[in-house]
C-alpha cells in the first residue's frame, strides 16, 4: 500500500515537471523583449507600470503574431485599438484575399520608453525588433527573410491592460 501511495507522488511529481518544463518551452517560444524606461519623461515610469506594459506588449506581439498565422483578427481583439487595429486587420483580410499566412519567427525586441504623460495615460516607445518573417501560401513556404525594423508604438491603459493604438513602421530612430 505504501509503496502504491510513493508511486503515485512520484507520477505527479513527473508530470508536473513535465508540465512546467513544457510551460516553460512555450513561454520561451514567443516575443523576447526587452524593455527599458530610464529616458522616459517628463514623468517617470513606476515599477508595476512598466511590468504591466512590458507584459502587455509582448502579448500583444504574440497575438498579433498568431492572427497572421491563422489569418484571423480574434487574436487581435482588446490588444489594438485605433490606427493599429485597423492597420492590422487590413493586413489580415489582404493576406486571406490572396490566400496567404505569414509567421514571424525568432522574434526580439528592444523597446525604448521616451515619452511618458504627466497623466499616466499614454506611453510613447520605440521598437527596434529583428525577426525572421515567413509567408506561406497553405503549408508551402514562398519567401523568407531576416528583418529589422523600427517602430513607434503608443500604448494607453485600457480597463484591464495596456492597448497598443498605433504600430507605426519608421525607417530609423
């Protein structure tokens, strides 16, 4: 009976490692970024602000990244508001015209705060990101590329997160 009972603590002791170490392969899998605040102003960022826009910002980059591959705006939904929102899924419905998905891959960005509002009611970043981009046409891959690009991001706090409003691509900062 013992022996049964150390048994059983052993198998889930397994497969809660295995779990976790899956767990942690697909939170490793996604967006890196990193996120510096020290030049924003003319306020400074708080420590739970910047956790929060940084855990915000890499899911939205992950979702984003999900809704090209899957040629739908559901993962968009709550994450981009505005300018971005409706960029995005133009960029979506142009892919599904044409037949098409796009991945993009080995993602890493370095995100530089440089305007905070006195309100705390919007933060201006700069995204300097190199990826690997893909596009497929059904499971055949028909171009793939190393880029680096250049973004100016403004992000405002929605009921529950920060929003991304604009994704705006620029040639250098």
């Amino acid at each position: 009976m013992l022996n049964a009972h150390v048994h059983v603590k052993f198998t889930a002791l397994v497969i809660f490692a295995l779990c976790a170490s899956i767990y942690s392969l697909a939170a490793d899998s996604g967006p890196q970024v990193a996120l510096s605040t020290s030049k924003a102003g003319p306020r400074a960022v708080e420590t739970l602000t910047e956790r929060a826009i940084l855990r915000d910002y890499k899911y939205a980059w992950a979702n984003l990244t999900r809704a090209l591959e899957i040629d739908s705006t559901g993962p968009l939904n709550g994450l981009f508001e505005g300018n971005a929102s409706a960029a995005l899924v133009d960029e979506i419905h142009g892919q599904r015209k044409n037949g098409l998905t796009s991945s993009y891959l080995n993602q890493n960005h370095k995100v530089e705060a440089v305007f905070y509002s006195p309100e705390g009611d919007l933060i201006e970043l700069h995204d300097t990101t190199d990826y690997d981009l893909e596009i497929h046409d059904g499971s055949k891959t028909i171009h793939s590329e190393h880029l680096i690009a250049h973004y100016v991001v403004l992000m405002t706090p929605g009921a529950d997160r920060w929003v991304v409003r604009q994704l705006q691509t620029v040639p250098q900062f």
